[in-house]
C-alpha cells in the first residue's frame, strides 16, 4: 500500500501539469472552433453564390458520417 501511494505521490505533478495542458488546449480549440464556425455560417448565408455553395459543400462534407457508421 505504501509503494502505491508512492509511485502516486511521484506521478501527481506531472499528471497535474499534464491536466493543466490538456485544459489550455481544449480552450483554444474551443475559441477556433467557434471563430470558424461563425465565419463558415456567415459564408453560408452569404449573397455571393461561388462562397455561400462552398460553405454548403464544406457543412455537408463535415456533417456526413463516416464509412464504417453506414455499413455497421
């Protein structure tokens, strides 16, 4: 019981900073993810036919499931 608590003990700062990383990361995909989104919807109820047909042809590619989910 103690060689556990001591390999814990040992392990807890690194899996902390590990979970701190992790944390930032998540934050910053959110932000891009939003930034992106909004800018792909704008697109998508853009007047220009050439932007708006792209941001359409992007969101259903994006939206469709992959290969293994229609066949299992």
């Amino acid at each position: 019981m103690l060689q556990s608590l001591d390999i814990i003990s040992k392990a807890l700062p690194n899996l902390l900073l590990g979970a701190g990383i992790t944390l930032q990361l998540t934050a910053i995909a959110i932000v891009i993810g939003m930034i992106a989104g909004s800018l792909i919807g704008i697109a998508r109820l853009s007047p220009s036919r050439l932007l708006s047909l792209a941001a359409r042809c992007y969101i259903d590619f994006s939206e469709a499931p992959p290969c293994w989910c229609k066949f299992s």
